[in-house]
C-alpha cells in the first residue's frame, strides 16, 4: 500500500540542537559575565580608594553612599 504514496522529502527538525554547542557556549558566556561582573566591582572599590586619597570628589561621594565601609570613622552618612 505504501508504494502507492508519493514519498515527501524530510525536512530537517527546526528544533533540534547539539546540545553539546549549546552547554559550551553557555558556560563560556556565564563565565565571561561573571568575570566581568568581579572586574566591575574591584574597579568601583579601586576608584574609590584612589579619590579618598587625593580629595573629596563627587565620585567618591557617590562611592561613599554606595560602600559606607570606605567612609572616614568606619562608616556612616
């Protein structure tokens, strides 16, 4: 009965992955943003040393809002 039938070319699945691609790829983003993340926190808390050392800047101030521990007298507005 089937040789009847008109055979239909198979398209490929749109929803199959290698999923082996994907997890590399995705561990390597989630790393990258993560390191990035750390490096983006230790520049904020460099900058702040660096304008607590020379003078009363408004970016120090704004750093001193955001990290109270880096306030003169340990902390406090």
């Amino acid at each position: 009965f089937s040789a009847f039938l008109p055979t239909v070319p198979q398209e490929p699945d749109p929803f199959h992955y290698d999923y082996d691609t994907v997890q590399t790829v995705g561990m390597t983003l989630a790393t990258i943003l993560f390191l990035l993340g750390i490096l983006i926190i230790i520049s904020k808390k460099v900058k702040c040393r660096k304008a607590d050392s020379r003078s009363e800047s408004p970016t120090c101030k704004s750093c001193k809002s955001e990290l109270p521990s880096s306030a003169p007298g340990g902390g406090g507005v």
